[in-house]
C-alpha cells in the first residue's frame, strides 16, 4: 500500500508539459501533505485511485482556452475532473484558488478559506478582495504594486514556455473575519493564457505562517534581548565607579526602550538583613537607593512613594531568590494586599521583579511595570532582567568596595593623625615613607629629616641586631607581626624605653608593600617597673620570713593539735577503763568473791556435788575475768600506740586452724558445731597477732550467743566489689540481735553487753578491740544480724599477691 502511494506521489509530481500546464515542486509539497489527512487504510485506497487516475492527465482541463465556452461557466467544467476538486476542497490544509486578471475576482477557492472566517462563496461571489481590501493597511500598497508589476512583466513575457516559478511570492498579513491579521504566503502561478497571451488565469496558494512569524518574531526580540543584554554588559565594562550611577540609569532606559515596558526601576536595601529593614525605627532610610525611569507619556514615579511596609511581601519572596511575575495586579493574593492598592494607585497593571543578591543575601531588587495594558512576561525577559540583575550586582559591589575603601582611608588617616602613640610607616628597605605627628615629638626629628632615613639609626646600638633581624623575618613570612621593647635614642641623645609592634602590608600577590611600626613610650613604666620591682622583692623577702613564721606557727598547731587528740584519747580510754572496772569487773569479782564465800563457809556441809558444781561456777567466772582483763589490756596497748604492727605474707588457715582447734573443747561442751571452709590457698598481708586475736574473739563470742544444736562457720573469699581485698567472714546461727543493738557495736562511748545462751557475761570490750585492730590491717569490719535467726560479723584485710 505505502509504495503505491510512493509511487503515485512521484508519478503526480512529474512537471505536466499538456497545453502549457506545469506543475512545480510546491504543488508536489502540497500533494505530499495529503498524507496527514489520511487517518485509515481505507482514506489511503481512495487516495491511491484519485492520483493514479490523475496520472497523464490534465490537472484542470477543463480550463483549457481550446475548451472554455464564454457563455458556460468555468466552474460548470470541473464537472470532468470533479474527483480532484473534491480532493483539493476538502484535504488540503492552505488556501488554494483561481484568480481572473481580466475580471479581476477569484473563481474559485478550497474550503480551507474557511480557516480564516470566509467561505469559498464569499470569495467567488466577490464580496471579499484578498489584495485589495483584506491586507494590513502597513502592507497593503507595496503587495499590490508589486503585484501589478508582476502581472504586467507576465502579460508581455512569452507564453510558450512557462517557468515552475511563481511570478508573484510575497509574505503579507491577512485580515480575518473576526478583524484579526494572520501572516500568509501568498504565491501566484501562471495557470492559462488567452489567445493573445495575456494571463487568463491564475494559480494561487495560501499557506500560513503564522506560527513561523510568531516564532521569527520571538527569536528576533530574544536576539534583541540577548544584545541589548550584552551591551549592558560591555557599558558596565567600560564604566569608572564614579560613572555607575550615570550608567544604572542609561541601563534602566534601555531596558524599557528593549522590552517596551512603561517603568523600570532599582531599589538598594541599606539593612543587612530583611527583619533590619523593615524595622521601625529605619523605615526613613529604606528608600535611599533607588533608580526609576518611565517611558515617555507615563506618569513618573519612583519607588520612594511606595511604603516600607507594603514591599514587605515582595522582599519575603525576594528573599527565596525567585522572580515576581504578575500578569494582573488583580490576581495578587490578599496578603499582599497593601503592595497591591500601591501598585494600583501608580497605575500599575503588571509587574515583573527579580532580586538582586550577593551569595544568596538579597541587596535590593530590578523590575519593570506594564502601565498602558496588562501584559504577560516571557521567559527571555525574565532570563534578560536576571543577567543585568547580575551585572548590576558586579557594578555595584565595586561602587560599594570603593566607598569601603575610601571610609577605610579616611577611619585608617584619622587613626594616623590622631592616635595617641607614634605611628610610622616603612618600606620593605626599612626606610620611613610617612609618620604622624606623635612621631615627630617622640624623636624630636621633623617629617622632612625622618623621611627616607633607616629606622635602624634611630635604635640604641645595643638592639639594632635584634630590631633588624625581627624586620626581615617580617618580610620573610617568619612572622606575621612581633612586639618588642627596646630603647630608642632621641635627637638629644636622651635613651627613651619603647614598645614596638610592627607588621607587614602584602599586595595581592603576597609581595611585601610596606610595613607599619607603632612606637610607645614606656620610659614611665619602666622606671615605675624597676620601683616596683624593688618593692616586690623586700615584699617578697618579708613575705618569704613570714611564710617560714607560718610554717612553724602551723607545725606547732599539728602538734598541739595531735597532742589535744591523744590526750583526748587517753581521757576517753580512761573513761572506757573506769566504765569498765566499775561495771564489767566488779561483777565477776563479786561473782568470785560469793563462790569462794560459799567453800570457804560451808566446806565441811556442802556435798561433794555441791562443792564440785560451785568449783566450776568459780573457774567459770575466774576464765571470764582472764579473757576480759587479756582483752583489756590489748586494747590499751593499741589504743596507747604500745602494739606493734608488724604485718606479713600468711596464709588464714595458719590462724584459724589454731583457733579452732582452741575453742573446739568449748564448742563441743556446748553442742555447737564449728566448721572452718577457709581455702587453704588464700593468703592475707597483715599483722598475725592482731588478726588472730581478731578471729579468735569473733569465733568466740559467736560461741556465747548460738545456742545448742547451732554452727559457727568461718568462711573467706575475694571481695566482689573490691578485688584487692579478702572478706572474711564469722557467721553463727545463734540469737541474733536488733539493728539498733547492732548500731551500739564497735563504740566506746557506749557501753553494751548481752549474756549469752549459757548466760555468759561479756564487757563489749572485745568488739572494739577488734575495730581497732582491722584498721590498724587497712580494713573495714561491719555486722549483718537478724534477731533470733543469726549474726555474721565480717572483715577485709589486703589480698596478700596484690601487695
């Protein structure tokens, strides 16, 4: 299918020599674009058999003067090739009609008229004259002149050989039903003659091009724009700072003259920051920098007549760094309503910003306005007001620098004349280029005898190596700055102390440039410094005497004080030890005293049992007073320093198996178990005495309180929470005793004793004894008891690998 279509196209666009009509190749481009209008196989078949029927055959014959009949209308002879007309009505998409010089109307004209508002009756009919009513008037007499010329050149030229050229080709704009224009190309081709070679009849074609126009307009104005922006640039290239004001507003001129808008304009924030600017308190200043222009006929206004407050909503987008395209003031939201009755009171249909930033901090802002219509903004005057905005932005942070810049000078020659110390400045010879006026007193030399003489000359000797050699590595990049103090000599010989600090001014290059020394005097301060000096040291001579006073005055104190302590001491143990006597011993004696009373008395009336059991009672009481007097007595030597702490490496079963095989005896006449699960690798750093004398009385009073059928158990590990040292501990099954009884344990200052099951009398002696002796060790003894189930007394003592 598609290579019959091929191939009638190809046979349908051979130039036809019959009767002198040819066909060029804008009628092969016109039969080519039938294809388009095909939207089925079936469209493609009917198509196929109207061109291959039209094949050798003449395109319109019955136009041909051998066959046209005055009296019959030319319309009338289509009827042969009606098929053809059928397609050229209805599936072409330009303008094809037929044009009759002599009677000057159109005979005829497709359907595609109707594109424009026209029917093809209304062309034929003659109400409607394409050349000479319907074309822009800025057109309309040039296309008819040249169409004149043109019929004219045909009407004598000769008819025996046609050119595939049209002899009339012009691009002009048509005017529509509906009062609008649209650009055509309108082309005119020699269709018949008549018998004295006249132009009979011609061949024309509309084709629209007015998307192409639109399209060539836009490229031209985005052309314009794009040089107009480039010559914006090059004017700012070219501009001295001090010119850029002139130049903003020749740049705002041509801006407006380029894009055709009413007003264009520039406001400079002079605030740092958007909250600064609309603040109160500067809503005076905010408006000092602006530019504006305005197009002739338009009502001047600049910026400063609009509120603070009413830009504020534009600065907050601005901030974003996004453009405000505003096609209608109208459409604005109402939060902007303040911008937008401004706007409006200017006259102001539409409006296009954009902000004008340094690295993202927005300065200002460049716009234009529409005032005469509303208008909506393209993207290539968007794209053109952003490129100046950039350029714009260049120019002004020169302008800026450069009044920076001279601000600067002016603070830095202020400082130079009015600072209070002596200012110089040197080049990288070290040579003086320029001085305040301090200088020139602190010397006594004047400007004109200080220029161009090395400051080395005016340094005592004795520093000039030291001066000079901190200068070049000043210049080397050692150093970025030093300070030193040095004498310098005045022009009177008189050596005057200063303090110099000095550093280095590079240029962009990182060239040295010249260096500024500052000078000053502390000849004052110097000799102030030596008083004082002096002063400091009879200061620091009596300070030091009376230090050494201190010290003796304070180690006579510790002594006094270490004194006071141990007569305290000895006050409480003799407190303790009279407590005791008068409490704990003379009840045993009296005890001792009754028992023997009794044998002494009743020796020959007492039985043999009764004499046996009183016996007993008195050994009883006579081992009591033994123990309690032992343990007094070692109390009293540790307490009075008289115990020696002799500690060593040993194993705890080398003082537990002893102790138990001791009390064993004493256990077993009270039916108590005592069990020893001491490892027999578990060894201690401590003094034996002590620690035997601790274990035995542990293991001893857990005897007196445990009851018949109970255990005392003895047990030793490695402390969990401290690993340094050993937990040993003397548990019993015993009666236990409450935590306020257990509060009273291990205090001299209160006396506490409790009988035991057999009723076993005790001192509490015993106990404090022990607390004494663990600390002597560098350990800790606590109790953990629960009345009527038991009580466990434990101690540390130092691990003996770890010492």
């Amino acid at each position: 299918m598609i290579r019959l279509i091929d191939n009638a196209i190809r046979d349908a666009v051979l130039p036809m020599q019959t009767n002198n009509i040819r066909i060029d190749s804008m009628t092969a481009g016109y039969i080519e674009q039938f294809r388009q209008f095909c939207k089925d196989d079936a469209a493609f078949e009917r198509l196929s058999a109207i061109l291959s029927g039209a094949v050798g055959a003449t395109l319109f014959p019955a136009l041909l003067a051998s066959t046209i009949s005055a009296q019959e209308p030319l319309t009338e002879q289509f009827a042969f090739n009606q098929w053809l007309v059928q397609v050229i009505d209805t599936l072409l998409p330009d303008v094809i009609y037929l044009y009759s010089p002599s009677e000057q109307r159109y005979i005829y004209a497709n359907r595609a008229i109707e594109r424009y508002g026209y029917t093809p009756t209304q062309i034929t009919s003659g109400s409607v004259e394409m050349l000479q009513t319907h074309l822009h008037p800025a057109e309309r007499d040039s296309v008819l002149a040249l169409h004149r010329k043109q019929l004219e050149l045909m009407n004598n030229g000769a008819s025996d050989s046609e050119t595939r050229e049209p002899f009339f080709d012009v691009q002009c704009r048509l005017r529509c039903a509906d009062g609008t224009y649209r650009w055509v190309q309108d082309r005119r081709y020699v269709m018949n003659r008549s018998e004295d070679g006249k132009v009979n009849v011609v061949l024309g074609y509309l084709h629209d091009i007015q998307s192409l126009k639109v399209a060539q307009e836009m490229l031209d104005y985005q052309t314009t724009l794009e040089k107009a922006t480039a010559s914006i640039s090059r004017m700012f290239a070219k501009t001295a700072v001090a010119d850029i004001d002139a130049t903003v507003q020749e740049t705002l001129k041509q801006i407006g003259e380029f894009t055709k808008a009413d007003r264009c304009y520039i406001f400079l924030s002079p605030q740092p920051t958007l909250e600064a600017a609309f603040n109160k308190a500067v809503q005076s200043d905010i408006m000092r920098d602006a530019y504006d222009w305005a197009a002739p006929g338009i009502a001047p206004i600049t910026i400063r007549e609009i509120s603070p407050s009413s830009l504020r909503w534009a600065f907050e987008r601005l901030e974003e760094l996004r453009s405000l395209q505003i096609a209608r003031i109208d459409s604005m939201p109402d939060e902007a309503a303040p911008l937008r009755t401004a706007l409006a009171a200017a006259g102001t249909k539409s409006l296009l910003v954009v902000p004008l930033h340094i690295e993202g901090r927005v300065i200002g802002l460049i716009g234009m306005s529409a005032v005469k219509e509303e208008r909506v903004w393209t993207k290539e005057e968007v794209r053109m007001l952003r490129l100046v905005a950039e350029t714009l932005v260049h120019a002004f942070e020169r302008k800026f620098a450069e009044q920076a810049l001279r601000e600067s000078e002016a603070r830095f020659r202020t400082i130079f004349d009015r600072a209070p110390i002596s200012i110089s400045i040197l080049n990288p010879q070290g040579q003086l280029i320029s001085c305040n006026d301090r200088l020139e007193s602190f010397l006594g030399y004047s400007e004109e005898e200080l220029r161009n003489r090395n400051f080395l000359e005016f340094v005592r000797p004795e520093d000039r190596d030291r001066s000079a050699e901190l200068f070049y590595e000043l210049l080397s990049g050692s150093v970025d700055s030093y300070t030193l103090e040095l004498q310098y000599m005045h022009k009177d010989g008189t050596p005057m102390w200063t303090n110099v600090t000095a550093s280095l001014v590079r240029d962009s290059a990182g060239k040295p440039v010249f260096v500024i020394r500052m000078l000053e005097d502390i000849s004052d301060r110097k000799s102030a410094l030596t008083n004082m000096q002096h002063y400091n040291t009879l200061v620091f001579e009596q300070k030091a005497a009376l230090e050494r006073q201190s010290d003796m005055l304070l180690q006579l104190n510790g002594e006094m004080m270490q004194k006071q302590r141990e007569l305290e001491d000895l006050n409480r143990s003799k407190d303790k030890f009279f407590s005791i006597v008068s409490h704990d011993l003379r009840s045993p004696f009296s005890s001792l005293l009754g028992i023997s009373k009794l044998l002494a008395e009743g020796a020959n009336d007492l039985e043999r049992s009764d004499i046996k059991e009183l016996a007993e009672a008195l050994n009883s009481q006579a081992v009591n007073v033994f123990d309690f007097m032992e343990n007094l007595l070692k109390w009293a030597q540790a307490h009075t320093g008289r115990m020696k702490y002799e500690p060593t490496v040993l194993s705890l079963k080398e003082i537990t198996v002893p102790i138990e095989s001791l009390l064993r005896e004493n256990a077993h006449a009270k039916g108590v178990t005592l069990i020893d699960t001491i490892s027999d690798e578990l060894s201690v750093y401590a003094d034996e005495n002590m620690i035997r004398s601790v274990v035995q009385n542990l293991v001893s009073n857990a005897l007196k309180f445990t009851p018949a059928g109970g255990t005392v158990t003895l047990s030793a590990a490695q402390s969990v929470k401290k690993p340094r040292l050993v937990d040993i501990s003397i548990s019993d099954t015993g009666v236990g005793m409450s935590e306020t009884d257990a509060r009273k344990l291990f205090r001299i200052d209160v006396v506490h004793t409790t009988r035991g099951t057999e009723d076993e009398t005790g001192s509490g002696l015993g106990l404090i004894l022990c607390k004494e002796l663990v600390e002597k060790n560098s350990g800790t003894i606590w109790v953990n008891s629960t009345e009527g189930t038991g009580t466990t007394f434990t101690f540390t003592l130092p691990l003996a690998k770890d010492i």
